[in-house]
C-alpha cells in the first residue's frame, strides 16, 4: 500500500467536512425533492465510475441515461431482497449496507459499498435482488437502467470494457470480503477490515491513515461475525498496543506495517 498521500493529524474532520461540502454543492436535490440531474462529466467520482475516460460524447449518452441522481437519507432502503431488479447504482457520496435476511428474519450484514463503487449485480442473474441495501449515513446515488446500459455498451466498446472492469473489482472485493472473516483470529478480522478500508479511502484519493468509519461497531461485528463487546474491546487493544489512535468513529493508523504484520 502506498502512504506517500497521507494526511496526519487532527485532518480527519477536516476532510470530512470538506468533502461534505464538495458533494453538497455538486449534488444537492432539488427543493422539496429528492432527485436531481447531475452531469457524468462535471462528476469528480468520473474516474472510478462508469465514464472513466470514455468520449465526450459517450459521457453525454450516459449521463442521459441516468434515471435520477437520488438522496438516501440515513436508514432508508435503495432496495430490499427479492425486489425486481431493473438498475444498477453508483455512490456518489455516503456509505451503504448490503444484508440478507435468513428464514428465521435474522439480517446478516455482507458488505459495505463507498463512492465510486457499484450496486445492484446481485440481481443481474435472476433479476431479483439476493440482498437489502440500507444507508449506514445520508448517500447520494446515480442509478443507471440495466437495459439502457447494455444497449449504450454496445455501442461504445471502451464503456462495455470500463463495465466489465467494475464487475470484476467488485468480484474481486466480495473474495477478500469472504477472506477476512476467515482470518485466524477476531484481532486478525478487524485489522484486516480497517486495513481494506483504508485501501478504499486511498483509492478515493482521501487519506488512508486518518478516516472515519461510516459504520457502526454493531455493523462491523455484524459483517464479521463478531459480538459489539469484542470488536469494542480489539479497538481498545489495538489503542493500547500503539497500532492506531480510536475516537469515536474517528481512526488514525499509527503504525500500518505493524498492522499489516498482525493482519497475516
């Protein structure tokens, strides 16, 4: 992993609320609406999405496909398992769960999806969602008709390629979604899961030391198989041994090839 961005300190906030104010100002809804046209083009997200170096006017034709540019307030469902599946979904800022619920109605978290990242394939094979998506914090999300998609793909093969790619990291995040809950130990577990996480904040340009977690310690013991008390009681150790410095939601990594050692 490279660190060579990082961002020290108090700047956790800071970011946040820089951010925050990024996004607010490029994608808030309309008045007394939750839905608002947003150009692929004016997007600062573009690069990890769909219209990463395609055509100007391959830009044009997929933001004229976006069917809305949509406000998820905190706790509110995009879709929930079984739903017909007809779109697909960018974050474009915020933070989602996805869960199944098994026969006894019990929810299983399975994953968390950030900006730049992909919802909705969990339905592309039976078209019906496998999952429930609900929003950890409030999130702002482009959906995009499957069936318009596919046509537009076909006519632009550097879209169709951009696609597949994104399906592939996807794919490629649920396998080390699956490898991290097998790790040896609940220690190993969570460090492996800040550790992702810190790679995906890296991969928004944001710092991969300082960040916050958009989930609560009820969704990570939930994602990881774990009970509140120890994933409570690993943040604490891992203060203790000088591995990272924990306030709240707010984490600092403070000695990431430690980290990284303890994780293998």
């Amino acid at each position: 992993m490279t660190y060579a961005n990082t961002v020290n300190g108090n700047s956790c906030k800071a970011n946040q609320q820089i951010i925050a104010r990024s996004f607010k100002s490029q994608s808030a809804p309309v008045a007394n609406s939750n839905i608002a046209k947003v150009s692929c083009g004016d997007c600062r997200l573009q690069g990890h999405c769909l219209a990463k170096d395609i055509s100007t006017a391959a830009q044009s034709q997929l933001g004229d496909i976006v069917k809305t540019h949509r406000k998820m307030k905190k706790r509110q469902h995009l879709y929930r398992q079984e739903d017909q599946f007809e779109s697909l979904f960018f974050i474009r800022s915020g933070c989602v769960k996805s869960y199944v619920t098994n026969p006894d109605g019990d929810e299983l978290a399975v994953s968390f999806f950030m900006p730049g990242e992909m919802i909705g394939l969990d339905g592309l094979y039976s078209k019906q969602h496998t999952s429930s998506i609900v929003a950890l914090e409030d999130t702002y999300i482009c959906e995009i008709p499957y069936s318009a998609l596919e046509e537009l793909c076909g006519e632009h093969p550097l879209l169709q390629k951009h696609f597949t790619e994104l399906m592939s990291r996807q794919i490629v995040q649920e396998q080390e979604m699956t490898m991290l809950r097998g790790q040896k130990t609940a220690a190993n577990q969570l460090l492996a899961f800040l550790l992702n996480l810190s790679e995906r904040f890296e991969r928004l340009n944001q710092s991969p030391i300082t960040f916050r977690l958009p989930m609560t310690r009820k969704d990570i013991a939930g994602c990881l198989g774990l009970t509140i008390e120890t994933v409570s009681r690993m943040f604490t150790t891992f203060q203790e041994q000088g591995l990272m410095e924990v306030n709240g939601r707010d984490i600092t990594l403070t000695n990431v090839e430690e980290a990284t050692a303890i994780r293998h």
